[in-house]
C-alpha cells in the first residue's frame, strides 16, 4: 500500500506539472491480472478460472492472442468500472483502451 500511495502522489504531481504546460498525462488501461496473483487469491469469487482472456485474430496473430489472464465475473466488471477506472481518473485526463477481449 505504501508503494501505490508514493506512486499515487508521483502521478497526481506529474498531471498538475503537465496541466501548466498544457499537457495532459495519458495512460493505458491494464487489462487483466495474474491468474495466481493477489486479486484472484483475495477475491476468487470475481474471476472464471477455467476462462483466460485474449485478443481475437488479426492480420498479425492469426490465431489471436491468449493472455493467460482469468475473466472477470460481471461482479467484477461492475466494480472496476465504478472504482478502479474512478481512480485512475482522478490524476489523469485520458485513459486509452486500446484492445478488443475475447473470452
């Protein structure tokens, strides 16, 4: 907790230094979590471990592209989309999703 706060108050500087110059800070949006990581450990219920997610074929990956990350319970969806994206909002001013999942 102590790290995220220390990164917390690094990015919240950097997004007001970045205002005054008329810039904004922009960061993409991590998609996914470690299937043996401390969300899933916590909070099992939130994730389908028998599905990981990935990206669908495209003109690189003909086959797309597993990830090896659990799916998200529609718990979770809700959650995040009400509380993770809220804070990461809070010191930026553009999030950037740049990848289409499939389960």
């Amino acid at each position: 907790m102590f790290a995220q706060w220390i990164i917390d108050e690094q990015m919240t500087e950097l997004a007001s230094r970045l205002s005054q110059r008329g810039q904004t800070l922009e960061l993409d949006i991590p998609i996914g979590v470690h299937p043996h990581g401390y969300d899933v450990w916590r909070n099992p219920e939130d994730y389908v471990s028998t599905v990981s997610i990935g990206a669908p074929p495209d003109d690189l990956t003909s086959q797309g592209q597993n990830w090896g990350s659990p799916r998200c319970t529609l718990t979770d969806a809700e959650r995040t989309r009400t509380v993770s994206f809220a804070r990461r909002c809070d010191s930026t001013c553009a999030l950037r999703a740049s990848y289409a999942l499939t389960t």
